[in-house]
C-alpha cells in the first residue's frame, strides 16, 4: 500500500474512532467537552493536533472512564507492566483479542514468520500479561505452532528444543546470553538446534543506527540466528516489527496512528528523536486518542528496502520519565545495560536509580559477589568512563541475592532497574 493509500484508509477509521469515543468512553466525552473539541472538525489525520494529547497520569486517574463498554462485555483483563507506576488497568472485549492476534500474525509475518514455523515462547502467558497471549493467538491465526514453556527454565527450554525443534524463538533478548551460558556448561550443541530467529521483546537489540548494540553482538557473536527487535505495549495493543532489513520496526497502519513529537507536541522530521505517541484504531474496549507513550524513539518515514511505506521506528533510546541527570551528564537506563552487557563475566545485574540528600540522582550497579576483585572493579570503572564519562557506585552481593531482587514472585518480567 502505498503512504497516500494507507494514509486515506487511517482518515476513515480515525473518522469512526472519534464519533465512537464520544458516543461511548465518559474520559473522551469529559475531554471534548472541556476542550470544546468539535469531532466534526476533526476527519483527517493532518486535523490530529486539534486533540489534546492523553497522558499515562490521565489513563492512571482516570482509569475506568475510558472504558466504552458494560463490564460484562469484557473478555480479557490485563495490566500494564507499571515500571515507573502502578499498574494501569486494561479491559479487552472479544474483539479487541481478535486485534491482537491480527496485530501478532501481520507481525511474525514481517520478522518472517510463516505457518511453516513452531514458535518456542520464553515469556509468562499468564499474570495478567496481554503480550503473551498475543504471541500464542498470533501464532495461531497464522497457522503455526506454538510451545508454551514460559520464563526462564533454561534446562526445559533446550529439552523442548530438541524434541519439538522449534524455528523460532520469543524471549526477553537479555535471556538468551543465560540460555547459552546453560548450553555451553552442559554440553548442548546449540550451533546445530534447529532455531533460526529469535523475536526479541521488551528491550533493544541495536544502537540508534541500527548496528547491534553489545547484547544484540552478544548473542550473534556465540550463536548463528537472526535478531528480530519489537516494540509494544498494552497500551498500544500492537507491535512495532523488524522486517528482515533490520532497519526499525514498522508501523502496522491499521492497528494505529502514530505521531513522534518534540518537547512542544509538533511532528519532528525524518531520523529525528521524538516521543511516541499512538492513536489506537478498531479497539472496542478502551480506545486511545493521541496516548502519550513516554518512549523515545528515532522515526523513519521513508519507504523500506522490503516494499513497506509505513513508517519505522527506531530503537527505544529511553524513556522520558526514566532519563537520569548523573553528575551533569543525561544518561537512559538502556545506556547503561548496554555498557554491563559489554562485559562477559557478568551475567545477572540491577541498576538502582535513587536521589541523594541533595535531590539529585545516583545509579548504583549490584552485581554478583564473585565478581568482587580490585582488576575488575578498576575494569568496570574505566570502561563506563569511556563509554559514558560517569561512572555509577558498584555494589557486590550474593548471586542469590542479586537473583531474588531480580526474578521477583510478584512480578512478570525480572527486574534489571528499580528506582528507590
Ligand atoms: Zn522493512
């Protein structure tokens, strides 16, 4: 489709959007009404900008009022992930699960993806986690097989390897350093498995110009598979997918309107780093009008070497609330794993973001006690100089410690920052 045609049909629906937000969600209703926001006003996607911009603070205050439908209609409730907050409610009609997994199989088929392949799936499926039921309805709309084995595990995932050989893989891409580590102590010859891709979700696999960044080089330098980054969230209720150009995740223009502005809320250019913010298109449950998202982004509009004219969006440079001021330098939480990720005697770590009697931010780095010998303090020290010009405190403690604060009960995914 070319960006006129995919841009006409994104009119249309944003058209249906805003008359059904104002016939059925009590937040949107409030919003035009107290904006005097004339709906009529607004049928193009250049007229978006007319709309104020909804933030994760009025999806948190407001939470049940962007609900457009009787309780009973909802199929499927889910959280947000709440890094920086509480978890945000999200409720999904039946509908709303059949986007999902339109939005899952259109995005395997961007990383390549056919009914050919079987799908291992490294993440929960469960505890209220929207992604991993996607991936598992995704697989299916598009006629391929999925196994189920979930977190972590490392010894039951090369087991379901090798009995089912699965093509390819979904994990939090700072695992599979751990899953090879695991193969390389017990003997698994991982070379010859029969993984060819991996989807990575959740984290960066490449710098902002797309090279591989060092846990994206980590894993291509040990093991001969293809990377594929996505970028998601509840919200959205839709991925940004890699094609196999690797070039930014693409657009899905039928799922969402996306705009990447600067500090003032305007449209920034070709390759520049703005804030992502989605409009969502034919969700039935809790619609979203200019959302905020908080991820800063590089964007793309060019048409893509695969054929594709949707826009692409580059790697997760950091999120807004998440920036941190440290000893006069802006530093992202990413940029700081990608440096610990650099080193390859360590294999788990936490980085603490607290503020000082002062105000002002500290980054503690807790790593595993073995670790502790004056080389490789001094190693560590001089590396994020280089890399960084700061260097964060290092704090040593037991691997059961470090692993507990990590991979917490109550929590989905491990934790590789807290803030305190
Ligand atoms: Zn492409």
């Amino acid at each position: 489709m070319s960006q006129t045609a995919y841009r006409g049909a994104q009119d249309n629906r944003l058209k249906y959007l805003l008359s059904y937000v104002s016939d059925h969600s009590p937040y949107y209703q409030r919003v035009f009404r107290e904006h005097g926001v004339d709906i009529e006003a607004v049928f193009k996607i250049a007229d978006l900008s007319a709309l104020p911009f909804t933030t994760k603070d009025d999806l948190a205050a407001a939470n049940d009022d962007f609900l457009c439908v009787p309780k009973s209609r909802i199929a499927d409730y889910v959280t947000t992930s709440g890094t920086l907050s509480d978890p945000v409610a999200f409720y999904l009609t039946d509908s709303d699960i059949e986007r999902l997994a339109t939005n899952e199989a259109e995005s395997f088929k961007c990383a390549g993806g056919s009914e050919r392949d079987i799908y291992q799936l490294m993440t929960t499926i469960d505890r209220r986690f929207m992604a991993g039921l996607a991936y598992w309805m995704g697989a299916r709309k598009m006629g391929a097989g999925m196994i189920r084995v979930g977190p972590g595990a490392p010894y039951l995932q090369w087991e379901s390897i090798r009995r089912f050989s699965p093509t390819v893989i979904i994990a939090i891409p700072s695992f599979i350093p751990r899953l090879i580590d695991y193969a390389l102590a017990n003997g698994i010859d991982f070379q010859s498995s029969s993984i060819q891709s991996i989807i990575c979700i959740g984290e960066p696999i490449r710098n902002p110009d797309f090279t591989f960044n060092e846990l994206g080089k980590r894993i291509t330098s040990q093991w001969n598979v293809k990377l594929f980054s996505t970028y998601a969230s509840t919200e959205m209720g839709a991925a940004f997918t890699e094609c196999s150009e690797g070039k930014g995740g693409h657009l899905n223009p039928d799922l969402l309107i996306l705009e990447v502005v600067d500090e003032d809320g305007k449209a920034v250019e070709e390759g520049e780093l703005g804030e992502v913010v989605v409009t969502t298109l034919g969700v039935e449950g809790m619609p979203l009008l200019r959302y905020k998202t908080g991820d800063l982004c590089h964007v793309y509009y060019s048409p893509c070497a695969c054929g594709r004219t949707s826009p692409r969006l580059g790697p997760v440079v950091g999120r807004k609330q998440q920036m941190i001021k440290f000893k006069g330098t802006t530093i992202f939480p990413p940029a700081i794993f990608d440096v610990l990720d650099m080193v390859s005697e360590i294999e788990l770590y936490q980085v603490v973001v607290s503020k000082n009697e002062f105000g002002n931010d500290e980054i503690t780095v807790l790593l595993a006690m073995h670790l502790h010998t004056p080389a490789f303090r001094e190693m560590l020290h001089s590396l994020f100089k280089s890399r960084l010009r700061v260097t964060p405190v290092f704090e040593f403690i037991t691997a059961e410690e470090l692993s507990s604060r990590i991979f917490r009960q109550e929590k989905r995914k491990p934790e590789k920052l807290i803030y305190i």
